[in-house]
C-alpha cells in the first residue's frame, strides 16, 4: 500500500493545528484551575495562541513548495 504524499501533508498540517489547539486548551485550563477564575484562563489561552500562532503560520510557509 503507497501512501499519497498530498494526503500525507494534508493530514501532517492538520495535527499541527491541533496540537496548536490542545496546548493552547491546556494552557488555559490550567490557568483556570490554579486561579479559580475564568477569565485568566481565557487570556491565557489567547496569549498562548497569539504567540504560537504566527510561529505555526510562519513555519506552514516555510514548509510550502
């Protein structure tokens, strides 16, 4: 069985996006908890994103052919 190479990098770029995802979740939950308070949790949850997300951006540009 071959694997297709654009299946492959389809399927590559969307598990970097949810572990983006999950790391910005657990970020925040874990604000959450020792905090007891939402809201520092969703800030962290943001500013994770904001500070990953670009390095996730600029490394899929990278990885362009």
């Amino acid at each position: 069985m071959e694997s297709d190479p654009e299946l492959r990098a389809k399927l590559a770029k969307e598990g970097r996006l949810w572990a983006l995802a999950l790391v910005c979740a657990v970020v925040g939950a874990t604000t959450v908890a020792l905090t007891d308070a939402v809201p520092p949790g969703v800030l962290a949850f943001l500013a994770t994103l904001v500070v990953l997300g670009p390095l996730l951006r600029l490394y899929e540009k990278r990885r362009r052919p």
